[in-house]
C-alpha cells in the first residue's frame, strides 16, 4: 500500500486588491529569481463560434500587467487594445511584450504581428510576427524569447499554408529574427517549456522531456 502524506501550502503573495473585476488571462515566472507576470483583462472576448480563439477583438479591451518581485508590485495599463493577448514576458529590463496566441495571414505583404512590444509606461514600442497557434512563451534574461506551438501552429491554420511555427518550437531575440529553429524532432504539440537559462531548456514532447543545448544547437 502507498503511503500518502499531507503536503499544506502557503500563499506566496496575495493580489485580491489588484484583480477587482477582471480577468486573469495567464500567469507566469519570469527568468529571474523571485519574479512572476499576470496578464489580466477587462472582460474575456467571445470566442468564434464559440470555440476558436480570435486574434484581434470586436472591440477594445483593457488589460493590466502585474510584475511581481520580491515584495514588489508593479502595474502597467494598456487601454484601448484590439488585439487579444495571452502572454506576457518581459523583454530586457525596460520592456514587454505581450503574444497573442493566434495571428492571420492574408498575404505576403498583409498579416498580422502578434508580439507587442511595450514599455513600462504602456508606450507600444515596436512589434514583432512570432507566428500563429502559440502553446507557450518563455524569455530569458539576456532578452532571448521562446515560442512552442500546438497543432494549429504547425501545420496551419488562420490563412497560414506555410506556418512560421511549423518547427514546433523556436528562439527568437528582441527583434523577431529567429535564432533557432528545432530541426531535431518531429512536434505536433510543444506540451511544456522550461528555459532555464541562456543555454539550456527543456521541452515535453508527447511523453518525453527533451533538453536543447543552444550554445551547440542541438537536441538531448
């Protein structure tokens, strides 16, 4: 018989004052110690048909980032945005970007950008196209950002017959030139994300965890 014991967690930090009537779209640790991002929205956008996600929204919403670290909040507003955000990350010390998950294609000179790049003011600073049906983003503290994609991503949708994300998972640095591309494996669905680092992350594949070795560029 397994032995069981009882595990009781203690709340790291308590944001009720910073939620009010918003809507928590992610939340996630940034690269360095001690140091978490929640990307909140004023009211969540209604789905096409009830299912698939819209890249850009009817009309405008409202979203509010919370950084936390240590014992430190900061707030960042971005009123007025017609773009549906999933992710928040941030980029150096100075910046966001904020990634929506789907982006369309409607030609080669006509498509949408879905990396927003945003300073601490909410001032929209540059924009970069990281490519449709993003799973998960991760940056690190070099400014490197990573991009794993589900399916939709890989194999295209939303007007995309030659997907960006067709590699399935892919480094990007501060101006949108991809830096890596996976050409190790074969990914339907990038599961899970963990950069630890400049020079090393892990990626889950189906049932196995993949350690990527960027300084060699390759794949353990």
């Amino acid at each position: 018989m397994t032995k069981t014991r009882k595990v009781t967690l203690s709340p790291i930090h308590d944001i009720t004052e910073y939620i009010n009537n918003s809507k928590i779209v992610s939340c996630s640790q940034g690269p360095h110690t001690n140091e978490y991002y929640m990307l909140f929205i004023d009211e969540e956008p209604r789905r096409i048909d009830g299912m698939f996600v819209q890249s850009k929204t009817g009309k405008p919403h409202a979203y509010r980032i919370l950084k936390i670290q240590n014992e430190h909040f900061t707030e960042v507003f971005l009123p007025k945005q017609k773009y549906y955000y999933h992710f928040v990350q941030p980029i150096g010390d100075d910046h966001l970007i904020l990634v929506g998950a789907r982006c369309r294609f409607f030609s080669e000179e006509n498509f949408e950008k879905n990396g927003k790049i945003f300073d601490y003011y909410g001032v929209k600073k540059d924009e970069i196209l990281l490519g449709d049906g993003i799973q998960t983003i991760q940056s690190t503290k070099n400014g490197m950002l990573w991009t794993g994609y589900f399916d939709e991503g890989v194999f295209g949708n939303y007007g995309w017959s030659e997907p960006v994300g067709a590699p399935g998972l892919i480094a990007w640095n501060s101006k949108g030139e991809a830096i890596y591309k996976n050409t190790s494996f074969d990914i339907c669905d990038c599961y899970a994300l963990n950069v630890v680092s400049d020079d090393e992350v892990w990626r889950q594949v189906n049932s196995f965890s993949l350690l990527i070795g960027i300084s060699e560029g390759t794949a353990y």
